[in-house]
C-alpha cells in the first residue's frame, strides 16, 4: 500500500548506458515530480507534470527526458550517463486544489543512481 | 543562489527539551512553507506546513512559526524525542498547480535520551 514507489531503489551503471527510474502513485494525484539530492545533499526540482502535461523542467540535460503515460506515473529516462549523474533521484506527486495549490508533496523513497 | 536557507547544519538535544530549527528566504513571492523530516535511505516525509496568510500553525508537538517581514521560519518540537532524531528540511513554494518545492539545505537534528 505504497503511497509513491520507485524502481530501482539502486542502480549502478557505466558512463554512457541509458537507464529508466520508474514512479508510480496510487494516491490519485494530478501532479508528479522528479528531484534530484546531489552530493551535497540539496534537493532540486528537474521536472513536474500535471495531468501528464509537462510544467516545469528546470535547466537540464536534454539527456533526461520524463514520460508519463498516465496520472499515476512519471518515469524518468536517463541517455549517455555520465559521472556527474551519480546522486539520488527522488519522485512526488500532489494533488492540485483548484486556484490555491496546496503543494503538499508526497515522495517516494529514492532511486540512487551511481555512475561508473 | 539559495532562496532558501537553513543555516544551522546541526543541532543536539536533551530528551523532553524543545528543539527550534530555523529557516531564511529569499523570495517574496513565495506562499506556502512546509517542513519535512528525512531518515537516511528514505524519502522525505511531510511534517507541517504554514500559508504565507498565517504566522503560526500546530499540530501536535509541532509548531511552525512565520514572520514574513523577516522571510523567517521556525520549526518548534516540544518534547522532542530519540524519534525525532532525522534531516530537517525547510521548503517554499509559489501558489500554483505543480509548483516546485525549492529545499534548503538541511539541519540534523539529535535528539539525546
């Protein structure tokens, strides 16, 4: 009864492999988001969707691409991985409330991403 | 440029003493605060949150407080336990669907017995 769950909870790869983090939330939310915790610890904002429409994507690489193929997931592909994508990858979902957003975001427990 | 900031990486406790974690921002167009609590190896979790409409909100042994002509907040934990002991993370977001939540850095909190 997992609220948000991602696939892989590690992933150690070669620079240069393509690789996919899977999200999924079944708490019918119309929002979900990826984040990435670097090394030093800072938690940042890399895209959001809602309602499988893309709202943010924050500066980076076109090697990240998010897909999502309905409300409850957001996956994450990830091309040519290179060293400097080592970090934890963390997914969220919300739920919008009409013209006041509350944003509370519900996350789910990370994916770390280790890049050889 | 940090638009949040905790500046306190840090910070030990007694058992049953109140722990008060305190968080800077930048930006005044923010509108919701929120805190959240992380174990190591797990997402963060959701604690409490505040509207910029409001200085104070409780729930439980938790309380935040905002005074926004200062872009200042503060996470108060009366009594704190071992349980406690956690990352604390201070985040602000705009008020908008799928709006980022922007993080500071952090404060670990030990809570002694």
């Amino acid at each position: 009864d997992t609220a948000v769950s991602q696939t892989p909870k590690y992933l150690v790869t070669q620079m240069g492999n393509d690789k996919s983090i899977k999200c999924e939330q079944n708490l019918g939310h119309d929002t979900m988001y990826w984040y990435k915790q670097d090394s030093k610890k800072f938690l940042k904002i890399m895209f959001s969707y809602n309602n499988k429409e893309l709202i943010i994507n924050e500066t980076v690489p076109n090697r990240f691409s998010p897909k999502s193929p309905d409300k409850a997931h957001l996956n994450l592909h990830i091309n040519s991985l290179e060293l400097g994508d080592s970090a934890v990858y963390f997914c969220a979902s919300s739920q919008s409330r009409g013209i006041s957003s509350y944003n509370e975001q519900f996350f789910g427990p990370g994916t770390r991403l280790t890049v050889l | 440029d940090q638009q949040v900031k905790q500046n306190s990486p840090s910070l030990s406790v007694q058992e049953g003493r109140i722990s008060i974690l305190n968080c800077d921002y930048t930006n005044s167009m923010f509108d919701y605060f929120l805190w959240y609590k992380k174990y190591p190896a797990e997402g963060p979790t959701f604690l409490i949150s505040i509207s910029s409409i409001k200085d104070k909100n409780e729930d439980g042994r938790f309380t935040v407080f905002l005074n926004k002509s200062a872009k200042h907040l503060s996470l108060h934990i009366v009594p704190s336990q071992p349980g406690d002991s956690a990352v604390y993370f201070c985040a602000a977001s705009g008020d908008w669907a799928g709006t980022a939540l922007i993080f500071g850095k952090g404060t670990t909190l030990s809570v002694s017995s």
